[in-house]
C-alpha cells in the first residue's frame, strides 16, 4: 500500500511541476494589452432645448465590439450614463440624446478595455442647451391695426366731406 501511495504522490508532484513550468510557455506567446485612446465629439456645441444632440466615440486603434460608455455631466451637477452604439465603421460609436434642462453640460466617452488594449477615457467635451427665446408678443393683432387705419381714413373723409359742403 505504501507503493501506491509514494506512486501517488510522485505523480501529483510531477504533474504540478509539469503544470507550473509548461503553463507560462503555452501563454507567452500572448501579448500584453497596449494602449489605446478614445476621443468623443457633439454634433453641435449648442442646441435648443428639447432638440437632440449627438455624441459620437472613435476609439483607436479602430476595436469593435465593445462597450462604449458616454458620461453626461448636467448642468445641476447630476452625472448620467449612457450606452453608446456601434457604428458602421469599426471603432465608431454614437449616441444621440435630448437633454433634459437648460444649461452648461459636458460629456466624455470611455470604455474599459480587452485583451488586446488597455481602456481609455476621452477628455471631456462642452456643449450648451438654450431655452428657446419667448416671443415678445403687443397683445394687437395686425388684423386690428389694418382696420383702425382704415376707420381713421374713413372717418377722416367724413370729416372733411362734412367741411366741404358746409362752405358751399
């Protein structure tokens, strides 16, 4: 029994031996990630309230498939995020969004990494939201304008037609 056990024994140490040197040699082909960088872009720096904008990420070097994350910072100070989405080309994602309130708001894109590159945060981008001007509105419509000079023209020809016939 004893035998058996040494046997045992001597295989598991071979087998951990065998595992921890063979292990780093199947895996050191494998590079490590290297870096990448993110940028994020608005389709306009200002848009009226109620209108959208859109956000658009490239990542480079160009990778597909990943998650995009688009940071939206509020005028109030309140942080929402949101999903990008792919684009057509490889690298590209968009979001297109309409901001809830008047204001200063920024966003910045970033995405956490995969094998092959690290992740990246891009700088964060400006852009405001304008309530939209109130318009300065008399009360009179020009409807009423018309027909008042047309009351005074009226009127004054009635006067002056009185006046004529009282000289004659």
């Amino acid at each position: 029994m004893r035998k058996i056990e040494n046997a045992i024994f001597a295989l598991v140490a071979f087998l951990i031996l065998f595992s921890t040197i063979v292990t780093p040699l199947v895996h050191a082909d494998a590079a490590p990630p290297t870096t990448s960088s993110i940028s994020c872009a608005v389709s306009s720096t200002s848009v009226n309230l109620g209108n959208s904008i859109t956000v658009t990420a490239i990542i480079t070097p160009a990778t597909s498939g990943v998650t995009v994350t688009l940071t939206y910072k509020e005028p109030n100070g309140s942080v929402l995020t949101r999903t990008a989405v792919p684009g057509i080309n490889s690298g590209y994602y968009s979001d297109t969004y309409v901001p809830n309130g008047a204001g200063a708001w920024t966003v910045k894109a970033s995405w956490p990494g995969d094998d092959t590159f690290f992740g990246a945060t891009s700088l964060p981008v400006a852009f405001t939201v304008t309530s939209p001007q109130a318009k300065v509105t008399t009360g009179i419509s020009m409807g009423y304008v018309y027909l008042a000079i047309v009351v005074v023209v009226i009127v004054v020809l009635a006067i002056a037609t009185i006046l004529y016939r009282k000289r004659k």
